[in-house]
C-alpha cells in the first residue's frame, strides 16, 4: 500500500515492512539493475569499448538506490550488504535473506537479458558473464575487482549509512564509482564488483571460468572496508 | 504571471491554474523534449551507435521535469500519466487533456524536427520513428518497452508522487532512466517507452510497422506499476 | 574579500558589491566558459562529432553557474540577460553593463583559446567561429537557435529567477540543455545560443558569415521566454 | 570508530579527528583517485580521445571529495591545499602534513595501477605520465596547466570553503572541471592540474621531461585564486 512504500507513518512498522518488503525491493532492484547491465553489454559491439556499458550500469544503480534506496538500503550487491551488516548498518538477521535475494535478482535479470537480446549476441558475450581478459594475468583480475569494489562499498558506507551522513547524492556517488570501476578495469576483469552480477550470466550461459575472481575480489573489499570504518 | 508560474501564493487555485496551466506544460514541454529527442537522431550517423540520441533524450526530459514539474506533474508521456492517475497522483479529470495534450506535443516536435533537419536525414532514419530492429523478433521488440517502461514509470512513481517522497533528483532520475533504457534496448526496439515518442514522427513519416508496439508495451508497463504500488 | 564574495552579510550591500562585483563576475565567468568551449572546438578531430564540444560547453556552463550564480546570477550570456531584465530578474541598470562585460568576455575566451590551441587547428576550425552547415539553409539554422536558445533561457528564467524556485539544480539543468542543444543541434548551426559565444571567435578569427544568425536568434528565443513568462 | 568518521559529536575534538585523521583521509582518497586515473590511461587506445580519461578522473574525484571531503576537506591535490590554506580554509600547520600524504598517495596509486594494467600498456603510455604534446609548445602546456587549475581550485575555493557556501553538490562541480579541463586540454598538456597526479607516474615511469610544468602551473594558478578571493 501506498504507506508502506512511501512512509514512515507508523512508530513500530511491522514485520511486513521491516522484514518482507525490503527483501522484495532487493529481489527487485536487483533484476531491474542487472537486467539492464547484461543487456548493455550484450548489444555492444565487439571493440566499441567499455563506455556505454559503464554509462547503463552505474547510472541504472544510481536509480535504483535512489528510488529504492529507502526501503531496502539500495544494495542490490551481496558484498555491499556483507560490509554494511558488518559495519551495524543492517541487522544479521537480514543477511542471507538479502543474499537470496540479491542472487535470484542477478539470475532473473540475466535470463531477463537473454530474452531481450537476440541469440547471436548472446553467444557472441558468453551471456554477458564476468570475464577475465586473455592477455591478463588473474592476480590483476583480482586487483581489479578488490580495488574498485572498496571503492563502491566505501562510497556506500560512508555516503550511505548511518542516518546523519546519509544524503539523496549518496546514490549518486555510488553510481559514479560503478562508471569509474568499468571505465578503468572493465577490460582486466571486466568490473564486476558484484557476485550477484557474476552468478546470473554464468548460470545462463553455463561460463564459469575463474568464476571465484567475482566472489573473492570483492568479498575482500568488504571485510577491508568494515575494518576501516570500524 | 508570475505568481502563477512560480508559486502557491493562494489558498484556493482558481480553475486557470488547476486545469489550464498544467495542460499547457505538458504541451509545451513535451513539444521541447520531443522535438530535441527526434532531431538527435536526424542527425545521428548510421552506425554511430545509441550514446548521443540517449543523453538527447535522457537530458532534456531531466531538464523539462525539473523546470515545468512543480507546475504540471512533469510527465510529457501518456503512460506516465495513466500510472500516476492510477497511482492517485493526478485527478482523473485531467487523464484526456493530459494525453491530448502529449500526444499534440508530440507530433509539433516531431514537425519541429523535421523542419529543422536537412530532407535527406529526415528521409533516411524515417523522420525519427521508432523502429522495430529487422533481427529482431517482434516479442523482444514488446519486451523491451515493457522492461522499459516499467523502469520509467517505477521512477516517477516512487520518486515523484506523492509530497512525502517527491525531490528534486527525481527529474534527473527518471532521465536516468531514459539514457540507460536507450543504452541497452535501442538496438533492439528503438526504446521509445512513450507513445507520444511514437506517435509524432508515424504521423509526420507515414512509417507505421509494428505501431501497436509502442502503445501495448507502456501501456503495460503502467498497468503493472500500479498494481505494485497499489 | 571573503564576507563580499561568500555571504549576505550586511542588509545594505554597497556599491561595489550590487554593481561592481556582478559585472567583473560575468566577465571572469564568460571568459572561463567560452574559452573552454572554444577550445574544446579547436581541438576535436574533424569528423569526431559534437559529443566532446557539446560535455566541454554544458558541463563548464554548469559550473560556472553553480560557483558565480549568487553572485551575478549567473548570465555569461547576452541574451540571458536580455530575458532576466524583462522578467525582472535584474535591474535594467546593469542591462548594458553585463553585456559588455559578457562579449568582452567572449573575446578574451577566444583569445585564450588561439593562444593555447596549436596553430593549424585554429586555422582548420575558423578559430571555433559558430558556422552554419554547408548543407543547410540558413532558415534551419535560425530555426535551431531559436529552439535551442529558448530551451536554455527558459531553464534559467523557471529554475533561477525568483527567491522561491531558485535551487542549486537549476546550474546543472541549465547546463543540460546546452548539451542537449549541442548534440541534437550542432551539426546544423553549431548551436552557440549565446551572442558572446559567437562574437569572440568572430572577431579573432575574421568569420563573419551569416554571423547575424547569432544574434536574432538567442534574441528573438530571449523576447518569447519573457512573454510567456510574463 | 564510528563516531569520529561520521559525526560532529564532541564538542572539541581531539588530536586524533583534528590532524591525523584528515591526513590518513587525503593519502586513502588521493590513493584511489590517482590509481583509477593512471589506470583509465593505461588502458585508453592510443588514439581513442580524452573521453573516457576525462570522465574516469573526474568522477572519481567527485565521488572521493563527496565521501570524504567532511573529514579532510577533499583536497587531494597539492595546489589546492595550497591555495585552501591561503584563503584561510585550512590551517597552515597542516599544510606540510597534506602535501606529504597527496604526494606519497600519488605515487601509491601510480604503483598500484602499473600493478594492475599489463607491461605492454604500461611502457605504451609511459605509466600514464603527464606528457607535453610533441606539437606542442612548452608555454602552450604551462597556459593550459595554468586555466584549468585556476578553473578547479577556484572552484574548490567558492563551492567548498567557508561554511556558508559549502554544498553537497560543490563536490560535482569540482569533478566537472576536471573533466572539462580535460577534454578540452588533454591532447595539448595532458591537463594534469596536480602534483599529485604528475609526480606518482613520474617516479614509477621514470619519464621527467618538462615535468616542472605541472608544478609551476597548478601552482600560479593556486596563487592566483588565493589573490582574487582575497
């Protein structure tokens, strides 16, 4: 219902709203986002860069968390929520709920993308998963995803927890350090920064070659940032 | 005047204010941001790729909804509206006259453009119409309106009614939205997510394949988003 | 020093800061803002399109707006100001002295721009004089300034003019609809929509072809915006 | 912990929030900005334009200025904090303590994107160092070194010092003029505009020639600001 959605109405919200909602909004925000992620990189053309797919992705996260944000926390990311439970801004209780979520929001919306796009360019991508470039050696993959997965999660812990610093621009912020991410490191590792990013297009597409770059990259950038802000 | 334009000095808006005024924005604006939209791709190269007909686009309706959305709403698409009228956004005395309004907005623009290109642009991109890719299977076509759309109108929604939760970011996110949406799908349906997009240039160019297109895919897309918001 | 430059401090500002400090602020910002522009002109490729031009012109307005706009307002162009003045934005008193500032500024810019630019690309650009296309009309290219040059004195006059509906954004609005213009218009006329953009580089460089194109446009987009606002 | 990053809790801070803190705040953040800038070098075709640089540079300092720019200031740059603690923004008995952070995060950040990118890119680019284009007079580049360092620092000054004008959106303004400064000036100095940037890469690569030029042109322009705020 409209209160639900757009309030804070009631002193003590109820577990629908404190529990139910915000992981629907993650399921939601996670499709919304990744859908439109993998479809940017499927109709891209061989050689043409990593620009446009940067531009969809950061600045459809931005949307996201800026529309969601209020709900759920605007994660959409299982290494964010991992950080942000860590760093008190989310209760434990959530956590694997939010991973759920998150993970079956990056399944639908590559399957999602795989519909769209039309079957060349899906074979031609590998499904849009996560891959390490030939020429490159999987230490810098991991670089890669670390370095700028700390970048996200701490433009998120910062800009985006704790009710004082928390501003509309956060979203913003957040959006800008996936465009930075893609335009520097996309063509090392292709910038993932998101397990639920890696999983979705790797269970579509069946491509799972250094797959744990994607979790272990940016897992690492969570557990340094929680220590960090600490 | 003055007041009218940039204030609630009254208490009681008399009927200009109300019903006139909010007509004639979303004439004016949607005249603007759909005559920038078509010219963008007038005058885009064959091959040139998505990237500068999706800031064209994305932008300008950033900039109307920011400039004429305290006046009128700040829709300028007929799905828009139907959401926000089923959202209990808008009073429904003000559905027809908004979309009469859109829809005349957009075939000024789409003429706008014409008259401002050279004949020959005009001529090869089909006065700016939304076209169906030839690879593309029509379904696709369907679902990445729908996807879209929803995406769109889910922005507006949540970031632009109702009092509590309308800000000023939102016309800058829903723009967002419109940049991404044309990064990822116009390749495959034009993205026009707006049927007054659509409708302007078929009216100017006489193309009309796969019209309907462009009508049931945002149309759904605002079904859907009102029955989540219900 | 500081109190003038950052704050409202006194309730009776004196001379220097009601007309002195306002005047040097539009010749400081006009002089960033079109040098930057033209020499984002001067040094993109041939054949490289309007994107660079167009970020380079929006993005610099955008700033120049958001850091001296309190100050002056924020005109940097002729025609701007020709409108605030007729919206009552601005005391007539300061009508001819911001123009002058503001083509004095212009021709600084475009001075800056050929002392920093190599030489050939100076000479191959007509030193970034806004030109009108071979292939066009001259009708189409006032018809694009006068579209374009009303979009972006519409955006200043709604989103900066008045105490109430003046918000940070409206610096970065006004700045997007120069990039809109520049992308959707640039190939017709160059899309200049500010006199003082196109008298520098006319003076430096010695083009002077259909040069009067921008002035009646800007102008006659400037007198609409006030009688519609009005 | 906690309290110290995000908050104004305690009445006098201690030397902890007051001077260690800021400092460690400009190496991490100068880190990141630099590793992401040497990096969107290293890996830009040759031949491919300054866009995607330009927006990698200036995003990410805007993202690093709105994260942690409360804590700091957000300079991450030598010749801003120069100017900053001329203009009274700043104590000077930081001043040392900051050049030394942005310095050593300089060269932190060159190291960790040689790291990253492969050793092909890294000697094509010269490790990302600012050069002066072979076509290029030396004055030309000191010119451009010195207009757009002007343009950064003066927007940092206005947008960001004294509490009065200080706003969340002056950290996006500052990015932009990064990003305009380097489409614009990129291909004639490589629009360096910071120590910072041009001593890491140096060191790492090696590559000195006219590397004085980006110190004397950030720094006159620092100069300059500080002589017209006054």
């Amino acid at each position: 219902s409209r209160e639900v959605l757009t309030g804070k109405n009631r002193e003590e919200p109820n577990i629908l709203e404190r529990f139910i909602q915000p992981c629907l909004v993650e399921l939601l925000g996670s499709t919304l986002f990744l859908s439109i992620g993998c479809l940017s990189v499927l109709v891209n053309p061989h050689g043409a860069g990593p620009l446009l797919p940067a531009l969809a992705h950061g600045l459809s996260l931005a949307v996201v968390i800026s529309v969601l944000g209020n709900i759920s926390g605007g994660h959409f990311n299982p290494a964010v929520t991992l950080s942000v439970v860590c760093c008190g801004g989310l209760t434990p209780i959530l956590l694997v709920p939010y991973w759920t979520c998150q993970l079956s929001g990056g399944m639908l919306g590559a399957l999602l993308a795989k519909g769209l796009a039309d079957e060349e360019s899906f074979l031609n991508h590998s499904g849009a998963a996560c891959m390490v470039d030939g020429g490159t050696s999987v230490g810098k993959a991991v670089g890669v995803e670390i370095v700028f997965s700390f970048f996200l999660i701490f433009a998120v812990v910062m800009g985006a927890v704790g009710e004082r610093s928390r501003t509309p621009l956060a979203s913003y912020s957040i959006g800008l350090t996936v465009i930075t991410g893609i335009l520097a490191g996309g063509s090392i590792s292709g910038s993932c920064l998101n397990p639920a990013r890696a999983l979705g297009p790797a269970v579509v597409s069946g491509y799972w070659d250094y797959h744990w770059v994607y979790w272990v990259g940016p897992a690492s950038a969570a557990i340094l940032v929680s220590l960090i802000y600490r």
